[in-house]
C-alpha cells in the first residue's frame, strides 16, 4: 500500500535533484541527486591541516604542532551537490540524503585506504553530538545517521562525547572570534575510559572555521585521548 502511494505521489510530484534540479529516474529518486551532479563531486585523496589547509599524506600529525588532531575532508564546500545533499538532511530532514554523503565518505576512505582505515581496531569512531534539545527537535543526529548508513564494521561510541550547551548556529556568527566563543566549554566526556589511551576518529559533517572540532578535540585531549582525527564530509 505505502509502496503504491509513494508511486502515485512521484507521478503528481516528481522528485528532482537537490542540486540541478531536473527530475529524477525512479532508481535516482531515494538518493535525492542526479548521476550527473554526484559524478560532479570532487573526492579528495589526502588529509589537510586544519589550520592552515596544507596537503598532508600522513596522519602522524598537523603542520601546526598547536593543532590537535589532523584533518580528513573527503570533499570541498564549494560543490553545490554537496552543499544541497548536507542542507537536505540537516534542514528538510531528508534522511534518505544520508545514503549518498555516505557514498562520499566510502569513496574517500577507499582513496586514502593505504594510510587509513574506518574499519581499524587502532580507532574508536565518535560522531560529533548534537545538544539533547537540538537532536529532539531536528528528530536524529546527522552524524550518527551518516555514519550507522555507511554501515562500517566498527562499533560508534556515541555515548561518550556529550554536547552540554544548546548553542547557537556557527552558521549565523560572522567570523571566527565568535565561533570559538559559541562553542567553548560545550562538550563533556562522560565515559573517560573509551577515551584515555585511544585513538579517536571524530565525525562530523563539515569543518568551515573548525571552531566546534577544535574544541570537541581539546576536551577529547584533556581525558588523554592520543591521534585524534578530525573526519567530515567537507571543508570551506
């Protein structure tokens, strides 16, 4: 009956890509982007500093040694497809727009497979938490969601990292400055031994100024967490 309905309501309404816009095959429709603007999405093959976004091709450590956790950006913000695939899941609530930033996340993993793994037993994968309030209202949290539909073989510690401030949007802050000052102190470790002595993988979705990695870093550090690896979708 609910597969019917759903044929019915494409015929009236037909789905279109998120990014061009032009209507979608039905073995596109799910996916909400067209061939051609996915093929359009640059995937990238190596890991940046955060700070100062240089190419790097190890995770040893950041060119700036005050950085604490090394950049790895499977693709650029600048991409229309991609900007429309992150802004139909956070703000329409399109969950099946996970499934191709999931793609995205696979491609690039496989790219930068010789130096890097997902699947590591080295790693513990956290995504970046959402404030309760925030996560309620929106109805999940996008990086858990990315992450359980990339359905990689290690297990998401999502009880560990917690976001004790309701913020505001960085979005809406105009510079820097003010970045960092919206998100200081607004991440507690409440599981301190998933932690101390590990290696972490932290997931998120894009990194613009890095203020909300860094400071999920600097808190991850201060309960001993050893590499950590900042993994998102796309960096400005």
């Amino acid at each position: 009956m609910l597969q019917r309905l759903k044929l019915f309501l494409n015929i009236i309404f037909p789905p279109r890509c998120v990014a061009c816009q032009k209507t979608l095959p039905p073995q596109n429709s799910n996916n909400l982007i067209c061939e051609s603007c996915f093929a359009g999405i640059e995937i990238n093959n190596c890991f940046y500093c955060p700070k100062c976004g240089r190419r790097l091709y190890e995770t040893k450590s950041s060119c700036h040694r005050e950085e604490k956790f090394v950049l790895a950006a499977a693709s650029h913000h600048e991409n229309q497809a991609v900007r429309a695939l992150i802004h139909a899941l956070k703000y329409k609530r399109l969950k099946t727009a996970a499934e191709p930033l999931a793609l995205i996340l696979k491609l690039y993993l496989r790219k930068i497979g010789n130096n890097f793994s997902l699947d590591s037993e080295n790693f513990s994968l956290i995504p970046m938490p959402l404030h309760s309030k925030k996560e309620k209202k929106r109805g999940f949290n996008q990086t858990h969601l990315i992450l359980q539909t990339l359905d990689n073989k290690r297990k998401i510690e999502k009880n560990v990292l917690f976001r004790i401030k309701n913020t505001e949007s960085q979005t809406r802050l105009e510079n820097r400055e003010k970045r960092m000052g919206n998100v200081k102190d607004s991440f507690e470790i409440r599981r301190k031994e998933k932690i101390a002595g590990k290696n972490i993988i932290l997931f998120d979705d894009v990194f613009t100024s890095g203020a909300t990695m860094r400071e999920a870093a600097r808190v991850l550090k201060e309960a001993v967490a050893k590499k950590i690896i900042g993994l998102v979708i796309t960096k400005a």
